[in-house]
C-alpha cells in the first residue's frame, strides 16, 4: 500500500509542467514574503493616501500589468521634499503620450503636495539596475501579485546575469579617477 501511494505521488508529480511548479514555489515565496511587505505598505501609507479603485480604473484604462510605489515612499523613509516614484508594466510597450496621461491620472489620484514631484517610469526596455531597484524595494499597488513575482525572479535574475559588467564599469570609473587624481591632483 505505502509503495502505491509513494507511486501515485511520483506520478502526481511527474505530471506538472515546469511552470506549474515554478508558480507553486513563487506561491510559497509570496505568502512568506508578503509578511515583510506588510510592514513597507504600513509605513508609506501613513504618509501617501490615494483612492485604490480610481488607481484601478486608471490602470485597467490604459491596459497596464503593474502599478509599483517604489523610492522612499516604498521603504518607509520619505520626508517632507520627497518625490512620488511609480513605475509602471502595459500589455505592451508604453508610448510617451500613454506615459504623460498616466502622469496627469496618478497627479490626481495621489494628489501631490504643492512643489512634490512626481515621477512615472515605464518598465518596458528597462536596464537591469533600475528594474533591480524597483523590485528590491517596491509595493506593487495594481497587479496580480503572483505574476509580479515572476516579474521580481526575472528581474533580479537579469540584474545577476549584468552584474559582471557593473563590477566592471566600477573598475573602469575608478581607474579613469585614479588617471584624473593623479593628472589634476587630488581635490
């Protein structure tokens, strides 16, 4: 009997495509990581109130996938000068006319103080060090939270695959300082 079961769990198992595991491991990541989210959404939204389903309809308007607060409204540190960061993921790649819309619609749900900046980026064809920030520190506002996990794996996983090259580009600015300091003097 016990051999039977063990088999049937076997097959059970052999059964599942790849992506349906990858989601269930994302599932069990999500549920563990929304925990310590929860703190980051407290903290922000003491300081930033906005109507979620005017957010909603705005998103859904212009066909966008994720609506993410990131910046130091999303870490909890803002202060009174700081800047409403938002990047944001479409269907498909955001024109710079969509862009200046989302502007004007998120300038009115978040309502930003006089002289408050606000700042909306689109992910689409994105470097890999900004896409590593926005995940690392951002709350999705709009968005199926599984599929924004798959988002951050990807996202943290091109950021991996670049970080040679930013270790390098770190190497060659401090060589070319190294040049300036010892052609100039040191300042």
């Amino acid at each position: 009997m016990r051999l039977l079961v063990r088999s049937n769990i076997i097959e059970r198992r052999a059964r599942r495509t790849s992506l349906q595991m990858h989601r269930m491991r994302l599932s069990v990541c999500f549920t563990h990581f929304s925990f310590f989210k929860e703190r980051a959404i407290i903290a922000y939204m003491a300081k930033l109130t906005y109507d979620q389903k005017q957010l909603e309809t705005a998103a859904k308007t212009h066909r966008l996938k994720f609506v993410i607060l990131h910046g130091s409204y999303a870490r909890g540190q803002a202060r009174k000068d700081s800047d409403i960061d938002i990047a944001v993921l479409g269907d498909a790649p955001i024109e710079f006319e969509t862009l200046m819309k989302l502007q004007g619609a998120f300038e009115n749900i978040f309502a930003p103080r006089e002289g408050q900046e606000m700042d909306v980026k689109s992910l689409h064809r994105a470097d890999p060090l900004f896409l590593h920030e926005v995940v690392r520190d951002g709350a999705l506002l709009f968005g199926d939270p599984l599929e924004y996990e798959e988002f951050r794996a990807y996202a943290r996983r091109a950021y991996e695959d670049a970080e040679p090259l930013f270790r390098l580009q770190r190497h060659q600015v401090m060589k070319f300082q190294k040049y300036l300091n010892k052609q100039y003097g040191q300042a």
